[in-house]
C-alpha cells in the first residue's frame, strides 16, 4: 500500500485551503470529500462577507473555486467517505467507502453538521416536508404554510429567507425568548407572514405516507398536547462538530469539539491535526476555517521536517 | 452513455417505457448540493452500463417534480418498468450513489 504523506478529510474552506498550501509544499495531499462535498457552505446561497468578492458570490461557487486551486498544484480530490480511522500506531489508517489509504499524518476538517430533532417520523418525511436546508427546498413551499423549529440566528435566518416562498411561518421555540441576535430578532418580528409559538416542543412528525400533513405538539408551560397542520417542518437548531469517527483517538472539549493546542493546529495525537469547524465553536467563518487550513498545513510542513 | 436531459416531453419515453433501471435526478440552478452533485451523477452516467441517467431542472419541468411529490433537492428516483423502486434525498459521494443504484441494477 502506497504511504502518503497527508491525508485530508473534509472538503471545505478548512480542508481545501489546507490541500493548496501542502499541495504548494509538495506534500502531494490527498483529499477525502466526503458526503457533503464543498461543506457547509453548499447550503447557503450568496456568501456576502468572504473578502476579495465584493459583489458576493454563491457559496457553490466559492467552493468550485477553492477545490479548482487545490488541484492546480497537485490535490488528489476524491469523491470517497471516510468511514473508519486507526490512529493507533505512527503511519495512520484511514478507510474510505472503497479503500484503505496509509499516511504519516491526518488532517481532520471534517466541520459541523446541522442537528435534527431526533424525534419520530423526521427521518421518515425528510425530502417530503421535513428539511433542514431552506435554500435549496424553499421554492417547493411557494404558497404554503409551514415551520420552523429553533430560536438562533440561523433559525431566524431561515424564516427570513422562507417568507420569500411561502405564506405563513410558524418559529416553535421551547424557550420564551429568542436566542438570536438583537438585529436578527429585529427583522423578523417586522416580518408580517411569520408568528411565534413559544414554550413549545415539536414531538413528532405525521404524515399521511407520502408527505408531513401535521406535528403534534406540547407546551412545557401548561403541558399540553395539540396536533398542528403545516405542510413543511424546517429544523434550524444549530450545528454539532462531525467527530464520530475520531472520539475514540483523539480530545475533545467540553462541547465535543476537537481540542487543539492553544494556537496551533495539533491535537492529543503526534501527527493528526485539525482544522475548521470541527475544532472551533467560537467563530464558525469561512474564512477563519480557511485561516486555520492554512495554519494547519504550515504545522504539518514543519512536523514533517522535523523527523 | 451519456446523462439524459429530461422534460415534461421526453421524460415517459425515456424514463417510465425504458426496458432497464433508470436514475433521475431532480435540480436546480439554484441549488448548493445539487450543483455539486452534477458533475458526480454525469460521471456515473459515463461509467455505468445497463441503466439509464436523466436529469429534470425542476425550474424548467415543475409539473414532473410535482407529480413525484418532490419537496426537497436533490431527490434521487430510481424507476423500473415505469415505477419507482427507491428515493432519496440529499448529497452524497459518487460511491454510495453507485452502491444505492448497482443494487438495484443487478
């Protein structure tokens, strides 16, 4: 089995500006995509605050531009997920949905995934009124009515984008408050297609088989049930670090986000660094996952050199 | 063989009187994970025989996408003697798209 030199996991501003600095480096990097290739920003639509764009650009586009830079100097870029990791002995192990590859060090920048519920029947309507991405189900609500579940920023985020398509929006908040951002906060409430039920929980999604017809409901406050028809369930209630697959090797803080040392981009284990999201709930940017890539691809450089 | 371009003209021709497996793959323009999806599913397309590969642009042909109950893209169908034998949703690599369809080309 061939020996590389780095592998990279993930595919976002982390993972690819990580691949064009090593690439640059000669460390003819290898980058695993993943399911959700280009990462979070996928999901998004104009990415407004990415400096040296300033007219914006769509957030697909933002990413076809880092992976087309990565490859320039020599990026392997492979549609492939890594779906185990033996970081037990030095010459890590990483296996993907088709092979197994060998490397003297792991970048992980695997980033943060949206939560769901976790309740009954959101797996079973998820692309048939359940969704967790505004921008790319919107449109299929145009006239209707619908939810969403959360009391953040993005929450808030996606009720404003959903008012372009649908008639009526519902926030369900378990808390009596928002915990958004004052400005956030601000637009919404102007908003007229969008009320609030607050010190609610959703319990569960039904449907009719074929697609979400209603959600049943319980306020924590007067503890009752109520069944509520809508035709869609958008669930905005933030983001977990994708860390399944290193738990086992590798720290984690408190929030179980991966612990690097302060200021640097290595973590528990000599020779597996990260990156991006997955080791950052503080700032949560393109372009600091960006920043803290190249950190980590500089780090790697130097670790490398030293042996 | 080549990715299909489905509409509301050619889509039961190509796609429900098909005599083998056929992959659709519902988009949009506007659509992060769809626009990242594309170029795996037109790889697929030119790698895999004995099933074909369309697309339909929901902006373009809303009356299919409504017709499937299509309320999230990308959505993935695939037909078998005009019906649907599985859907699903969301990104994904070109592996676990190829292992999804590959079981029911056989």
């Amino acid at each position: 089995m061939a020996k590389e030199k780095l592998i990279i996991i993930g595919s976002g501003p982390a993972g690819l500006t990580a691949a064009l600095y090593a690439a640059r480096a000669e460390l003819q990097p290898i980058l695993f995509e993943g399911q959700q290739a280009g990462g979070q920003l996928t999901m998004t639509t104009e990415v407004e605050n990415f400096p040296g764009f300033p007219s914006g650009i769509l957030g697909t586009d933002l990413m076809s531009l880092f992976k087309k830079q990565a490859e320039r100097f020599g990026t392997r870029v492979m549609s492939e997920t890594v779906v185990d990791v033996d970081f037990s002995v030095p010459i890590f192990s990483v296996k993907t949905d088709k092979e197994t590859y060998q490397a003297e060090t792991v970048l992980i920048a695997t980033g943060a995934s949206a939560m769901w519920l976790g309740i009954p029947g959101e797996q079973e309507y998820q692309g048939r009124g359940v969704s967790a991405c505004a921008t790319c189900d919107g449109f299929f609500f145009r006239g209707k009515e619908i939810v969403v579940s959360g009391g953040g920023d993005a929450a808030m985020e996606e009720a404003l984008f959903l008012s372009r398509f649908v008639d009526k929006i519902t926030v369900v908040v378990r808390r009596d408050e928002l915990r958004a951002s004052k400005i956030m906060q601000e637009r919404v409430k102007k908003n007229s297609k969008v009320s609030f039920l607050w010190n609610t929980e959703i319990r569960e999604v039904l449907g009719d088989g074929q697609k979400l017809t209603s959600l049943r409901l319980w306020n924590n406050k007067t503890e009752e049930e109520s069944i509520f028809l809508t035709n869609g369930l958008f669930v905005a209630i933030g983001h977990k670090p994708n860390t399944s697959l290193f738990e086992k090797w590798i720290a984690l803080d408190e929030k179980g986000y991966i612990r690097c040392e302060e200021g640097s981009t290595r973590t528990n284990i000599e020779g597996i660094f990260a990156a991006g999201d997955v080791a950052d709930h503080v700032y949560r940017q393109a372009i600091t996952a960006a920043g803290t890539g190249c950190m980590a691809a500089i780090d790697i450089e130097r670790w490398l050199g030293s042996r | 063989m080549s990715e299909l371009t489905l509409t509301t003209d050619n889509f039961d021709f190509h796609v429900l009187q098909a005599d083998r497996p056929v992959l659709v793959d519902f988009w949009a323009p506007w659509c992060g994970p769809c626009k990242m999806m594309g170029p795996i599913v037109e790889a697929l397309a030119h790698e895999m025989e004995n099933v074909v590969i369309g697309k339909v642009n929901v902006d373009d042909a809303p009356e299919i996408a409504q017709r499937y109950n299509i309320l999230s893209i990308p959505t993935f169908i695939i037909f078998k003697g005009g019906q649907v034998i599985d859907q699903f949703s969301g990104s994904m690599t070109k592996e676990t798209l190829r292992v999804r369809l590959e079981h029911h080309v056989k």
